[in-house]
C-alpha cells in the first residue's frame, strides 16, 4: 500500500470533520424538517397550512394528498442531508485514489 501524503491526511481529516459537524447541525431537523418555497418547515405544519380550513370529505381528501407530498418533499429533504454530509469523503475518495494507485505513482521506469 502506498505512502500517503501530509496533505492527503489532512484533507481526510478535514473531511471527517465537516462530517462531524455537519451531522451535528443537520441532525435535529432530519427527522421532520421539508424545504417549501426554500424555507424549511415541519411535516405537521406543512400538512397543516396546505389545508387550511378545509372541512368535511374535501379535508379527508385534502390531508391524504398533503401526507402523500410532505413524505415526498421529506425523502427528498434526507437524500440532500446525507448527500451534503458525505460529499466531502467522495470527493477525497474521487481524488486520492487515483493519486495512490495512478500509473505515474508504479515507481517503474521503462528502459
């Protein structure tokens, strides 16, 4: 196995970091949290302010459609989370594994 680099352990370092940190940030919303019109709001009120003051049989069928769209918008939401959270290691992955195991790191000169 090659050598790594100082740099190379910095950037993963760097990347566990923003790891850490940005699971700890994005954590506590990950659960309920949706992004409607880029503000970022709760499942429960979303369903809420999508019907209104709707009432009777067009409320039932108002508040299935609403669960339908705010659990789409949250999939949604958590894909963007973990994608943000873990890009940084595939981007050092995409990078330095390549440097690593490149043919101009074979150390072999052609006579």
């Amino acid at each position: 196995m090659p050598a790594t680099s100082p740099i190379s352990r910095y950037l993963a370092l760097l990347a566990v970091a923003w790891m850490i940190v940005m699971t700890g940030r994005l954590y506590p919303q990950f659960k309920d949290a949706v992004r409607v019109d880029g503000h970022v709001t709760t499942v429960d009120d979303f369903i809420a302010r999508s019907c209104g003051e709707r009432i009777g049989l067009d409320a039932v069928k108002c508040l299935a459609a609403a669960r339908i769209d705010a659990q789409r918008l949250l999939r949604r939401e958590q894909r963007d989370s973990i994608l943000l959270i873990i890009a940084p290691i595939f981007g050092y992955l995409a990078l330095a594994v390549p440097a690593a195991y490149g043919p101009w790191r074979r150390g072999t000169a052609e006579s």
